[in-house]
C-alpha cells in the first residue's frame, strides 16, 4: 500500500458530505471472527449449502442451530477492533454517514455505530418460523439446541439471511438510497461475490460516488474503485482518520 493512496483517500473523505461504507467480514478478521472464503474461511470447512440455506434449516434444523451456537461462542469472547471503532467515531464526523454491513456479529453497534443498516441480520437475534416475531437472544451457548419459540412453541431461528432468502425489504432499500445518495464510498473487508450486497458500490459509482476499497487483497471490485488500498482495516482505518486530521473541519 503507498502512502499516495492513503492521502488520495483523505483528501476524497475531506471534501464529502455524504459517506457511504459497505463492510463485510473481513473488518471482523482482526477481533478474531473467522471471515467466509479465503484460505482460513468458514466456507473452507463447511458446504454453505448444508449450513446456510433455508433447505438446510428444514432437513436439520438442529445441525444448523449448532453451527450457529458454536460461532456464537467465537462472537461472543470478542471485542471491536480499531477498524470498527473509526467507523463509529466517523459517524458524528460527516453530515450524512451511513454504515451498511454484510456482518451479522454486532461488532458495529458494539464499537458503538448507530446509523447501521444490518443486511444479513444479527446472530443474537432470534426468529419464530411460525409467527415471524424476532427476540434477541444472548446466550451462549443455547440453553437449548434447536430452541422452540416461547410463546407459541414452534420452531426459532436465526434472524439471518440465507443463501436464496430474499434481504428484509427495508434494509435493502435503505441500503441503496443511501449508495445512490452518497459522494464517497468505502468499501471494507469484502470479497464482493454475494449479491445483492455487491451491486451496492456498483450503484454507488453509477451514481456518481467515488469508490475507496479497502481490503488486504484484490477482488471483483479492485478494478471498478478508483482507490484500492492494500491493507488490513484495523491498521488503514485509524491511518486514515490520523489524515483526515477532523480538528480542522
Ligand atoms: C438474494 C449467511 C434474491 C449469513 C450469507 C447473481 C446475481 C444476484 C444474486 C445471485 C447471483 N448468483 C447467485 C445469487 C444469489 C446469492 C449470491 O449472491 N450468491 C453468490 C455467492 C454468487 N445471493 C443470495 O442468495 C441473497 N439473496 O439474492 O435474494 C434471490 C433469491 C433466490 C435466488 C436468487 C436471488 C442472500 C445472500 C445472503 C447470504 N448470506 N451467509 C451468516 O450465517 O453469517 S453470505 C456470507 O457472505 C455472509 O453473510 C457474508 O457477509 C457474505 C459476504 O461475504 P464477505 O463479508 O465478503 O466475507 P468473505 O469471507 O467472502 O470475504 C472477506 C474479505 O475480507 C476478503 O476479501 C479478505 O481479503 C478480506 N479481509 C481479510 N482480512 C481483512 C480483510 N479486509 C480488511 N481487513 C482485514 N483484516
């Protein structure tokens, strides 16, 4: 990574009013929660189909709940990590600043972000199959795998979206007004294959926004952003706002 990009970046986040980021595993990396694809990824030793699908959910409800317990456990011994803690200290910083995560952890709200668009939803969340009605749920682990809902007792679960699920329409649609709207977007720790996340920053940049991608290696998206820089979120984020250097705004 060359310090020209950082200070090209800087210089791109000074002059707007209105950000947009798009973040996605890989922000969590440094916190210790394991990210999708790559050499270490969850998808490396696990078929996303036998995991991640509401076919999954319906064959074997409890392979899935302890799936889902188990990174519960990893989720719930972390802590937000530099990269998070920049994003929501931006948030106070620009006049209009929307976070979209791919994320289902909350290490964005934890790192206390509050204008947070959840795309995939939330693990501490739980959702009853036959009512629709969503709790949060932060044992860990379960008391109780697969858990049943208590009021009417059907089956919970997780308030997440799966591979072939259609995004909550609210979220969606808040998540591409603000990409249309925005004059800059960062897009971090993302492979940028799962759609329609990836299509965000594409609108984005249709729209006018300048495109800033952070992310350790290249992806779909390295050659559409008209920044790429190379690194890990945790080092580039707080890098960057020491640029931005906001005492001057
Ligand atoms: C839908 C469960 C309508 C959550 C997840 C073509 C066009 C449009 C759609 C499709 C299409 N082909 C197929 C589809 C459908 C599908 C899709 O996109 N498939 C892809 C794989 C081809 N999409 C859907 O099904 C979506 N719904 O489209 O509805 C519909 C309905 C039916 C049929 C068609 C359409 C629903 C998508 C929801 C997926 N849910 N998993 C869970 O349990 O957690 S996906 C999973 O991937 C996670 O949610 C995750 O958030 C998401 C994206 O992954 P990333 O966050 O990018 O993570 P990844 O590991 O891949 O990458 C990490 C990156 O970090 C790497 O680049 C790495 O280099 C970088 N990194 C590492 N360390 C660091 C770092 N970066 C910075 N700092 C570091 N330290």
């Amino acid at each position: 990574m060359e310090n020209r990009d950082l200070s090209r970046a800087a210089d791109l986040l000074r002059s707007a009013r209105r950000i947009a980021v798009l973040t996605g595993a890989g922000i969590s990396a440094e916190s210790g929660v394991p990210t999708f694809r790559g050499p270490h990824g969850l998808w490396r030793q696990f078929r996303a189909e036998d995991l991640a699908t509401p076919e999954a959910f319906a064959r074997d409800p409890k392979l899935v709940w302890e799936w889902y317990d188990w990174r519960r456990g990893i989720i719930a011994g972390v802590v937000p990590n530099p990269g998070h803690r920049t994003l929501a200290e931006w948030e106070a910083r620009f006049p209009e600043f929307a976070l979209i995560t791919q994320n289902v952890d909350g290490l964005h709200a934890k790192a206390g972000s509050q204008n947070l668009i959840e795309l995939h939803g939330n693990i501490w969340k739980m959702r009853c199959t036959k009512e629709d009605t969503v709790s949060d749920d932060f044992d860990s682990p379960l008391k109780k795998i697969p858990p049943f809902c208590p009021s009417c007792g059907a089956l919970l679960r997780p308030h997440i979206v799966w591979f072939g699920e259609s995004l909550d329409t609210t979220m969606i649609s808040r998540a591409f007004a603000a990409s249309s709207a925005c004059e800059v977007m960062l897009v971090i720790g993302t492979s940028s294959v799962v759609y329609p996340a990836a299509a965000l920053p594409i609108r984005a940049g249709e729209s006018g926004a300048k495109i800033i991608e952070v992310n350790p290696d290249p992806t779909p998206l390295s050659s559409y952003a008209d920044i790429s820089i190379r690194g890990k979120a945790g080092d580039i984020l707080p890098r960057l706002a020491e640029c931005l250097d906001f005492g001057d705004r």
